[in-house]
C-alpha cells in the first residue's frame, strides 16, 4: 500500500474519532450544560458579564445581534491598525521594529479581524511582540469567536419556535473563548513547546556561522535567528482557522512545525473544530443524523481533492520527467515534486496540510504552494472558491454550508411540487434570497478586483511568473482573499498600495456581508412555527439529498470559475504536458 495514502487515511480516522466527543462538549458549552470546564469558571464567567454590564440573559434581534457583530469587529480592527502604527514606541519590542506603514497596517487589521489573516509582510521582521501577542493572537482568538457566535445564532433560528431573539452576542462570544478556544490553545501550545515550537520574549538570538559569506563586498560572520513568542500564536492561529504565522515562512519554519509530530497535531487542529461543529449541529437540532449529513457531503468533495493533490504532485514535473531528470528523495519516496516542500514532510503531508488549509479556511502552509503542479495548485484554489464551506472557518464554514443547503432544499422542493422545508421551517423568498447573498457576495469579492488587477499596468508588475501562473498568482490571492482564507500562491508581490487595500476590500466586504445575511436567515426562521414531519416531508439526510447537496455545491463553483481556472491552472497543465 503506497505509504503517502495510508497517512493520509490516519489521518481521516483519527480526526473522525474526535468528531463525536468534541461535537458533543461543543454543544452542552452552547446550550449552557454542564461540561467539566464551564462548572469551574462560571463564576469568573458571571464577573465577566458584571464587569462589562452585560445582561446575559437577554436576548437580541438579529439586527441587534449584527450590529454588536459589527461594533465589536470594527473596534477591534481600529485598535489593532493604531497598534501597527505606533509599535515603535511601544514596550515588547526588543529588535526595535519600526511602524508598520498606513496601507499594511490597513491590510493585516483588516485580515486578522477577519480570520483571514493575510500577510503581506514577513512577521520576525516587521512586527514586535507586543503587536504579535495583544495585537494579531487576539484577534485570532476574538475572530474565530465572532465565527462560532454566528453559527449559533443560525442554529437557534432553526430550534427557536415562534421568537424573537437569537441569542445574546456577548454571552455566546464570552462562552467560545473561555471554554473552547482558550483551553485547547493552552493544552495545543504546551504539546507544541514540548516538541521544540519556541514560546520566549527574549531578542534575537546571535549565532557564529561556521564558514563565513560574502555579500555585497561584506564579510557576514553572524546570523541574526528569529524566534519570540510562536507556540502560543501558532495554536490558536490553527484551531481557530486563522492561520497567520509568526514567521514568513508559516508551518515550514523549524521553529514553528520542528517535526512529524507537531506536524500532525496541528493539521489535527485545522479541521477538529469545523468537523466537530457538524456534530454540534445535528445535537442541537435534535437530529444527529442531520449533523453526520453535512460532515459526509463535505468528505465527498475533501477525498477526492486529496486525491488529487497527491496523485498529480507523486506524479512531479513531467518537464523534468522527460529529461528522465532522476528526482529520488528517499527510499520511502520515488519521483514526485519535491521542490517547495520540507524534506522532513514529504508529498503526503505537504499535500494533506494543503488540503486541509484551503478547505478549513485556515491559510497556514507547510510548503511553498507556488511550487505545486498546476492542477494540484488549483484544487485548493478551487476548495476556497467554493464558498469556504468544506469544513470552512470555524463557524463560518457550517453556516455557508447551510446556505447550499436552504437553496438545494429549495430547489428540491420545486422539483416535487412542494414547499420546501428543512428541521421544519418553511424556506421562502426571504431565506433564499440572504442565501443567495451568502454564495455570491464572495464570488463578487473575488473576480472583479480581479479582473482590475490584470488590466492595471501597476497591479501586473507585481507578477514574478509569465502567461498562465502569473494570472493563477493574481486570481489565487483574491480567492483567498474574498473567502478569509490568507493562504498565498507566493510569488507575487502584494505589499504595494494597491494590494494592500484591494484585498483589504474583498476580506472586510466577504466577511461581514455574508454574517449580516446568515443573521438575517437566522432572525427570519426564529420567528416561524415548527411544522411536524408528514409523509411528504423531504428527508434531508439520506444519501441522495446528500449527493444532491454535493452537485449544487459543485455546478455553482464550476459556473462561476472555470472560465478563470481554464485561464490559469487549466492552460497551464496543457502548456507543460506538452512532449
């Protein structure tokens, strides 16, 4: 058996054994159950509320629920932006990095508040400890919540009989950190550090290189060797789906991904949260096996996308495969593109990390994803262009997810001549139109700055590849972008005026559109009367609804893409499968 699938398949097992009893501790933390952790800090939780004069055991409308939303981010980002600017000054800055310029600061606020967490800048030489910590891993924490708390707010719309409210903004963001993303942060960062993951406030550290260089007529007999505070920032960058790293080079740097192990479990951390909260749903809904039907369509699309990226990568550069250029790294692997990738990772788990990222949202890499072959570079850009819903960001994915859903519901019901319904809410106009916003508003968010940046003179220069991938380099980055993800094709040069705000843009306009319309849906359903089950009622969790789900997923990103795929990864493949 090739030993690159067999990993992969571990894997999957392992994360599907997690799903259950996660999924379950998720649901009791939302419902307020008792669940060990939140027994022990209610009463700091109460002091909280108290402190901050929040009423938690009112309720709010979805438009207040979106306004709290939004007031919450926009503070967040107005702090982390004057951070930027003024990290000069500040303490916790011991190699003396300077302010972060207008546009970039604009860029990263806007993309940590997102859980985009884009980077347009190398972190060991651009941001201090000071910005990193208060600044960048609090917002991870602070936007991986505000995903969760939406989510909730979409699944009390389906179990609310007849009311108003969806739930308290506050209470259910309170409730995330503090029971779910805060401990797993703390428990992943120790297992980290212990695998040699840096966790320090000291400089730099100063090293004697063994032969010394020349650059630029200067003698170099020193090394400057980043590190500061990683393994707190690289856990919640990974289970919140954020994604951003302390260094330039992410999970590939030694010092935050040392090895196998640490490989692993952080890979684990992308998707234990998206897979498990389609558990939380199928539990709060009273319907379990509603839960398991999300998670199996999102396998369907996952496999083969992991398939595919380690077939066409095993498979290497058939440019250097007619040369008969031998590219044997290891007796456990021949052939195959190693180029981009860490030895110590290989084929196997660059590509299930790489799957896993674009799908879960996250945008952290192991590997130089610039490098990859054509088609396997384009199925992760495919997996974002289709909405971020195959597992997606915590939160966000599930409720995109049920977006597909109200519309294949929908379209169902028309197939049988009967008013669609799903968990016993009546879907209607009102619901399909805010799904529609859901499935679109990304794809506007992506193809028109797009399609300004390969007219502009200014935006085309930032290019460093001709024809096919360079045009793959400018559409991934606004894909990436328009779907909060922050993974990077590389090899473009972003940190211009004219990136910085564009994919600013696309981040802030995708993210807080598309949760104004889910809260919307969410408001609408809570109000509606639950209808029993009848003999006509459409069942929505047997396979042929869930193959149906799967192919309304997959026309819509096929119709709206494949023009531009076909521009860029598509010719490309064709261009060097030339004998």
């Amino acid at each position: 058996m090739n030993t690159d699938f067999l990993q992969a398949g571990i894997f999957i097992f392992v994360l599907l054994l997690l799903v259950k009893p996660f999924g379950t501790y998720i649901a009791k933390i939302f419902e307020g159950k008792p669940a060990g952790v939140n027994g022990i800090l209610l009463r700091f939780e109460r002091m909280i509320y108290s402190f901050c004069g929040i009423k938690y055991q009112e309720g709010m409308t979805w438009k207040t629920y979106a306004i709290s939303v939004i007031i919450f981010n926009i503070i967040g980002l107005v702090f982390l932006y004057i951070l930027q600017r003024v990290q000069s000054v500040l303490f916790l800055n011991p190699m003396g990095m300077a302010s972060v310029p207008p546009d970039l600061s604009f860029n990263t606020a806007v993309s940590f508040v997102t859980n985009t967490n884009w980077q347009s800048y190398s972190g060991e030489t651009t941001m201090g400890y000071l910005t990193q910590i208060f600044g960048l891993t609090v917002q991870n924490f602070l936007s991986a919540a505000t995903g969760m708390a939406v989510l909730l707010a979409v699944i009390r719309g389906f179990i609310n009989r007849q009311k108003e409210t969806i739930g308290n903004f506050w209470v259910d963001i309170t409730r995330t950190i503090l029971y779910i993303l805060l401990p797993l942060s703390i428990c992943l960062s120790l297992v980290l550090v212990s695998q040699g993951v840096v966790q320090t406030f000291k400089p730099y550290a100063k090293a004697h290189v063994i032969q010394p260089i020349t650059i630029h007529h200067k003698v170099i007999k020193t090394q400057i060797i980043a590190r500061g505070p990683v393994a707190s920032q690289t856990a919640i960058a990974q289970l919140g789906t954020n994604g951003g790293g302390f260094f330039n080079a992410n999970a590939s740097h030694p010092f935050a991904n040392p090895n196998a192990l640490s490989n692993f479990l952080e890979m684990l951390a992308i998707l234990l949260i998206p897979a498990s909260l389609c558990y939380t749903f199928g539990y709060m809904v009273k319907d379990k096996r509603q839960g398991w039907a999300l998670l199996a369509a999102m396998f369907i699309i996952f496999i083969p996308s992991l398939w595919a990226v380690m077939h066409f990568e095993q498979i290497g550069n058939p440019l250097l495969n007619h040369l008969n250029v031998n590219q044997k790294m290891s007796s456990l692997q021949s052939g195959g593109n190693m180029e981009g990738k860490e030895a110590r990772f290989g084929i196997a788990d660059s590509a299930i990390w790489t799957v896993s990222t674009t799908a879960a949202s996250n945008g952290s890499v192991n590997s130089m994803l610039d490098s990859y072959m054509p088609i396997s570079g384009m199925v992760p850009m495919w997996l974002m262009q289709l909405g971020e819903v195959i597992f997606g960001g915590v939160g966000s994915g599930l409720y995109g997810m049920l977006a597909f859903v109200i519309v294949a519901v929908f379209m169902a019901g028309l197939m049988i001549g009967r008013t669609p319904e799903y968990l016993g809410k009546k879907i209607e106009s009102y619901e399909i139109k805010m799904a529609a916003l859901i499935l679109l508003i990304p794809h506007l968010c992506v193809l028109i700055p797009t399609a300004i940046a390969v007219v502009l003179p200014s935006a085309r220069q930032a290019i460093l590849n001709p024809g096919p991938h360079g045009f793959s380099e400018i559409l991934y980055a606004f894909t990436s972008a328009g779907n909060n993800n922050g993974s990077a094709f590389a090899g473009l040069s972003t940190n211009t005026f004219f990136y910085n705000v564009t994919l600013g843009l696309s981040m802030f306009f995708s993210r807080f559109l598309t949760i104004i319309a889910a809260l919307a849906i969410a408001g609408s359903l809570s109000k509606k009367k639950i209808i029993p089950t009848s003999p006509g009622t459409l069942v929505t969790y047997q396979p042929v609804f869930i193959i149906f789900l799967v192919m309304i997923i997959l026309i819509v990103g096929a119709l709206t893409f494949f023009p531009a795929l076909a521009l860029g990864p598509i010719a490309e493949h064709f261009l060097i499968a030339k004998p």
